[in-house]
C-alpha cells in the first residue's frame, strides 16, 4: 500500500505538506472558481438592485465678527493673526 493514501491512527496529529493542499485546490479549480463567479455575480446584483443607501451632503459656513472686508488678508489683520472665525458644518 502507499504511504500518500494512507491515514494517520486515531488521535495522532496528521499535517498536509503544502504540495498536497495545492494539489487539493488544483483538481478543485473549476468549481471553486464558478462558486467565486456565482458570489461576485450575486453581489454585483444586489448592489446594483438595492441602490443608494443613503447620501450625505454638508455645507461650510464661515462668519466673522471683524470690522471691515471679508477677504482672508482684513480678517487675519482685525483678528491680529488668531482665529477669527467662527465655523459651523
């Protein structure tokens, strides 16, 4: 009998080299390769048929209390160079 077809006795750990395992998933490619296809299929359905979930959208508001023009130069000159603004998102 050869010794690649035989089994380890009961309760004896029993490791596969990485040839064996490769040749496992060799001989298994045609069906592991369709069960991948059928998943991707599968999910690329759902998402395109499920649609957006949701959508955020957000809008920046500045305000300053400084005297004068609202170009970024006045306001650092009013505030003398610390924050100047308040912000609300």
């Amino acid at each position: 009998m050869s010794e690649q077809n035989t089994l380890p006795p009961p309760g004896e750990p029993h490791e596969l080299p990485i040839g064996q395992i490769l040749a496992i998933l060799w001989r298994g490619r045609w069906i592991i390769s369709v069960s991948v296809l059928i998943a991707v299929g599968l999910g690329l359905g759902f998402v395109i048929r499920r649609g957006t979930i949701w959508r955020a959208t957000s809008r920046l508001q500045v305000e300053s209390t400084a005297p004068g023009g609202t170009t970024v130069e006045s306001l650092l000159l009013a505030a003398g160079g610390k924050n100047y603004v308040n912000t609300q998102a």
